[in-house]
C-alpha cells in the first residue's frame, strides 16, 4: 500500500506529542458544504470554522485529542479546481508550513470539463511543491456522485454529464495513479461509500444535490482519513 512509511512516522509523532501542522486543501468537500453548520457559515460569510460537521473541523477533534501540540487548518473553498488549488498554493497553504496535506480536488474539475490532462499536470504540481516545502501529501478520493445514465443512487436530479469529455471515475483514476507515482496513501471514501451500497444501505438520502453528500458523507469521509492515518475516531 503507497504511503505505508510515513504514515508510520505520522504515529510515531502524534505518540511523541510532535508539533505538528496539517492542512486540509480542495473544494467544497473539504471546506464543508453541506455539513452540520453550514448554513451558519454561509449566513456569515462562509466562515469554515463554524461548520462543526466537516470532516476537517472532525479531524481536528480527534488530532487534538491525541496530540495537543498538532494543529488541523481547513483550506478548502467551494468551487475550485486543481489548478485554481496550485494558482493558489503560495497563499492558501504554504504560509501554514504543513507537515502534512491532506488534498483532494476533481469534482469542479469534471463538471467544467478540464482535460484530464490538466487536472493530472496540477495535482502532480501541487504535490511537488508540498514536497518542496518539506511535508508530505495525503490523497482522498470524493464521490460517489449521482449522474444520469451512471449511476443516480436514487436521487431525482442527477447530473448531467452526457457532453463531458471524461467520466468522473477517470478522475478518481487519477488520483489512485498519484498515489502509486508518489508513495502516498490514498484513503479511498469513494469505495467506502461505493461498498456500502451496494451491501444494501439507502444512500438517496444522503444527498444534499447530485455532487454533495449532507453529514452521513462526512462522517464516512472521517472514518477513511483516520483510519489511512492510524487515528481513532
């Protein structure tokens, strides 16, 4: 499994109370959308600090509650592809000095049609520079979404993704394609929902649209991250 080592060094420095800065970079689904208090965040001008149930302002609980000298940054903002993340990079995430990043971008990357090329070209880019920077980069992978014609999961307005060049799952491709390329671990959420439903759960209500999951997304977010990161929940 990509990753294995520094996951292990990951332990080892919460065990030891390390100082520790962990950023969490990508879109929507990791700013917070639409998770418990996010309507309160929206009526106050987006404030991801209010939105207690994201799985990044979850993460900070259970980071804090083993290691008090480690610190979660949410840097997560709805709408934004991979390259607006690397555009970004320099002001957003470098200024934190992470130890680690736990980074996820795509979905706006399908949906406005980038090339996969593109969004393969800025992911490896972003990665580098985390690197560069002397931390180390965590994958996840968002999803699943309901598209007509692919699966809908029973929700009544899937997404239209019909003239789009690429499936979304040639995006998650792409990240487990990273994740081998780099070493990294991937903590896979997307099968971890995929696997659920097909063992028989209900997902229609999940959904808050046909691309964001409502808190039941968020909860399984967290359980995949911290279980990829040695963490109890």
């Amino acid at each position: 499994m990509p990753g294995i080592g520094f996951i292990e060094t990951f332990k080892q420095s919460m065990e030891r109370q390390d100082k520790l800065t962990i950023v969490a970079y990508g879109d929507s689904w990791t700013y917070g959308s639409v998770a418990e208090g996010w309507y309160e965040a929206r009526d106050r001008g987006y404030d991801s600090s209010l939105i207690t149930g994201s799985w990044a302002s979850m993460l900070r609980d259970v980071v804090a509650a083993r290691n008090a000298q480690a610190a979660v940054f949410n840097e997560g903002v709805g709408g934004w592809t991979a390259p607006r993340g690397l555009e970004a990079y320099a002001e957003k995430v470098a200024p934190h000095r992470p130890d680690y990043v736990i980074l996820n971008f795509g979905i706006n990357d399908w949906k406005n049609g980038l090339p996969l090329a593109d969004y393969e070209a800025a992911m490896n880019a972003i990665v580098a520079r985390v690197k560069e920077d002397g931390g180390q980069t965590v994958l996840w992978t968002s999803g699943p979404l309901s598209v007509a014609g692919v699966q809908t999961y029973g929700w009544p307005q899937p997404w239209d993704g019909s003239k789009l060049a690429h499936t979304f799952a040639e995006f998650t491709a792409a990240l487990h394609r990273l994740a081998e390329a780099h070493d990294l671990p991937l903590a896979d959420a997307a099968a971890d929902i995929e696997a659920l439903h097909a063992s028989g759960e209900d997902l229609q209500d999940w959904f808050f649209d046909s691309i964001h999951f409502k808190q039941q997304g968020h909860d399984m977010i967290l359980r995949r991250i911290a279980a990829t990161l040695g963490l109890p929940e």
